[in-house]
C-alpha cells in the first residue's frame, strides 16, 4: 500500500482519485454493498451516493493540496512569497523591496523663479514621469567670458533670444576672442572647453527627483526634458546624468539564488565570508556594493600588492564607506588587520574605536561611439536612446561588467541587437578620451573598473536596406 502524508521522503498528497475510491469502499461498507453497482463494483457518479462522495473527494483534495502547500513552505527550494520571506530572513536575507528610479536635473528659467516640490517632468515619447522632490529657486547664472579657465560642471549664460544656459563636461579654458557656446548640443567646443546645452534662461538650480511609480525606469542624460506643470518664469528642465533605475520587488527565484550564494560564502572560509557580507550591504537600495573583491596576505611580509603581513585589503565598488567599514569590523577574524586606502573608524559596544581599512577600485570613464544602419520601418522615433539604453543594461555589475572586467567591442554590439529595427553594427570605436578612435578591447585590471553613462555615448544611425 502506498504511504501518504509527511513522509521521510517528503510530503506525499493523496490523490483524488485514491479518494474517492477509499470514500466507496466506506459508503459500501456503511450502506450496503449494493450501492456498488457498476461493473466493476464501484457507485455510480450519477446517484445520490456518487455525488455525495464526488463532492466530498473533491473537499478533502484540497486539504491535502493545503498539506503540501504547508510542508512547501519550510522548503527553500519550493517555498513562495511570504514563506520564502520568512525562511531567508533566518539565515539572514532579505528580499530586495521595489525602488523608484531616482537622479538630478537641472531647472532653468528666470532668476527667483520658484519650482514647487513635486512638479511633474517627463521623457517625451516614452512618456515616464518623474517628480521634482523639494522646493528649488533659480539663481542667476554668470555670463560667458573670454579666455577663462571653466571647471567641470562650471555653468555660463549666453546669448539673447533666447539666452541658454551651458554646463562644462570638459574642463579648459575658453577662446581669446568670439561669442562662446551656442545651439543646443551636448558636445560644443570652446578652444579646450567643451559644453553641453542645459537649457534656456539665465538662471539654474539642480533638484533631486523621484519617479512616480516603482520600477526600472531609465532616465539617460538628457531625456527628461518635458515640463509637465507648467510655473511662469520656468523655461527648460534636462537631467544632465544618467537617472540612478529602479527596481520591481524581487522576484522568487532570484531570491532563493541569492541566499545559496550568500550561504556558500559563509562557509567557505574568512576571506569568502568577508566577501559575502560586503556583497549584501545595501541591496535592493540606491547604495548597493556593487562588486568586491578580497585579497589576503598570510605570510610574514608585505606582499606584491603592498598588503602588509597577515592583513587582507577589500577592494569595494558601490556602497557607503561607514557601512563596509561596519560590515569588515563584525566580519573579520580577530586579530587580522585589514588594509586599504580609505581609512574610518568603527566604534565597538564598549565605546573603543577601532581603525578599519579598505580600497575604492580605480575607475575608468569610457567614451563609446558606434555606427548602426536600421530598417526605416520598424526603427522606433527614439532609436539613439534606445540603442544607449541596450549597452548600458548590459554593461552592468549584473551582467558582468564588474571589476577587472575588459570593455569589448563585441559585447557592445551584442547588447544592440534588442533594438527594433537594427540591421547592422557597422563601426565600434572605444577609448577613455572623448572622441575615440580605437577599435581594440580596453584592458581593465582587478583593481579598476570602466564606467559608462549614455552623455558619453555617440549613436550614428542610418537608413539601411533590409
């Protein structure tokens, strides 16, 4: 006879089918054998009898089906939601909650003008629609001048009818004579300095800004640009970065992935156990460690990395620095110093301070240009952003793109193919210098990391023939 039930092996649920045939053979014995009177022995669907127990297996099915839902539910591998919830929190995951994609952009307008907390801004076309989170005034911007040295991020005025507002993405010194940046580009030279439209008036403000509803919504820069609540002296709005994506909340199976790795990293020494600790600070936040990477040093002198005896150095992209600090501090074995350039100090529960150690990676910012012919057809009206969009989902620490990880020509033209309408990549130039002309793989080392933003990537799409 098989066994149902909470078995060694699992829980067994009952069939309906054994259901029912264990409710005929009681009704039969109860009522009389002559209730059976099919052909072979069994009570007919259709009578009194049948229909009663028809119902009744159907009931008693779906408290073993409860059963087996309930006995799922202390199992990692086949518990759902709020069980799965539960079971990862005792080991100390949790799942990561949606987030609202979140940046900066800046307000152009008329001095004194004031924007009000929650203004409505949007990308046209898509349609995504943002709100400005604080109140913001803008504030008169200084003009344009000849040969002047202009920083990163310096912003002029300039021009009349309309007079624009312009921000520096490269820093230099502008031209001995002529009128300076005008029109509305992103990459306007002015001798060494290279400008970026923000937009018109003669003064500015950045705020910060929340998407209205959760999920990853990306805002490149320069998308937002739709003022959707209209106030008298506010003349242009621009995200001059690249929006920091949000997230739907995260899903079953992603979950149960992420508690194996971080259990396994547990139990596979110091160093790994480190690692796995770093890697969970600030998930599911706009302040997530990104990457990390430990190295150790057990012998009795200072190592080729410069790590002194019996010391480790980690090495984190992403993350607060008073967080990693805190998680190194309760990680760590005693005893064992840990090493790095960004030095902080943790105090324990006795009130001691304790210096704690660890490294930024060296970052690389990289300048993609790439040349693509399209299918007039099926190439939708926002194709350039589009294709900006595919690289940058896949150059991601999600996807790969982490530490030490090369920048490849052919992983950049894979991440298009998900465009509408793209017929070909025709010309991938790479380099770590606006304008670039390389077509080579870029080598990044364990302890660097390239960085992309869409204001550094240049699309040149033509109509082709399909």
């Amino acid at each position: 006879m098989p066994s149902y039930g909470l078995l060694p092996e699992g829980f067994v649920p009952k069939p309906q089918t054994v259901i029912k045939q264990e409710l005929d053979t009681v009704y039969k014995a109860t009522f009389g054998a002559q209730l059976g009177s099919e052909p072979d022995g069994s009570i007919p669907a259709d009578s009194v009898a049948g229909q009663r127990i028809g119902l009744h297996a159907e009931r008693m099915a779906e408290l073993w089906e409860v059963g087996q839902a309930l006995a799922s539910s202390f199992d990692p591998d086949g518990a759902t939601g709020r069980a799965l919830d539960i079971l990862c929190a005792i080991t100390g995951t949790t799942r990561n909650q949606e987030r609202k994609t979140v940046g900066t952009v800046a307000l152009t307008g008329d001095p004194a003008t004031l924007v009000p907390s929650g203004s409505a801004i949007s990308i046209p076309v898509v349609g995504t629609r943002f709100g400005t989170d604080a109140n913001a005034t803008l504030v008169a911007i200084a003009a344009w001048t000849v040969n002047t040295a202009y920083a990163l991020g310096d912003r002029v005025k300039n021009g009349a009818a309309p007079s624009r507002i312009y921000q520096a993405v490269a820093a230099g010194t502008s031209a001995l004579v002529g009128t300076g940046p005008s029109g509305t580009g992103s990459a306007i030279v002015d001798a060494t300095v290279t400008w970026s439209y923000v937009g018109d008036g003669t003064a500015a403000v950045d705020v910060t800004f929340t998407a209205l509803d959760p999920g990853p919504f990306a805002a490149l820069t320069g998308q937002i640009t739709s003022i959707e609540s209209p106030v008298s002296g506010w003349l242009s709005v621009r995200n001059m970065s690249d929006a920091q994506v949000g997230a739907y909340v995260e899903t079953d199976a992603s979950l149960r992935n992420r508690r194996e790795a971080e259990l396994a990293g547990r139990g596979n020494g110091p160093v790994p156990a480190i690692r796995a600790d770093i890697l969970k600070i600030g998930q599911g936040t706009a302040n997530a460690v990104l990457d990390c990477i430990v190295f150790e040093n057990y012998t009795d002198v200072v190592d080729v990395n410069g790590i002194p005896p019996h010391s480790f150095e980690a090495v984190v992209l992403g993350g607060l620095d008073a967080d990693i600090r805190q998680t190194i501090f309760d990680t760590k074995p005693a005893g064992i110093r840990p090493h790095g350039g960004v030095t902080g100090t943790v105090v324990d529960s006795t009130g001691i301070s304790h210096t704690i150690k660890f490294s930024r990676p060296t970052t690389y910012s990289i300048w993609i240009e790439i040349d693509v012919t399209y299918n007039a057809a099926t190439w939708p009206l926002d194709g350039p952003a589009q294709v900006k969009a595919a690289i940058l989902a896949a150059l991601t620490p999600a996807n790969g793109y982490t530490l030490g990880k090369d920048v490849t020509s052919w992983g950049i033209g894979a991440a298009v193919d998900v465009v509408p309408g793209v017929l070909n990549v025709t010309a991938i130039r790479v380099g770590t210098a606006p304008a670039p002309v390389g077509t080579s793989d870029i080598a990044i080392g364990i302890r660097e990391v390239a960085l992309f933003d869409s204001a550094r990537i240049l699309v040149t799409a033509v109509a082709g023939t399909p």
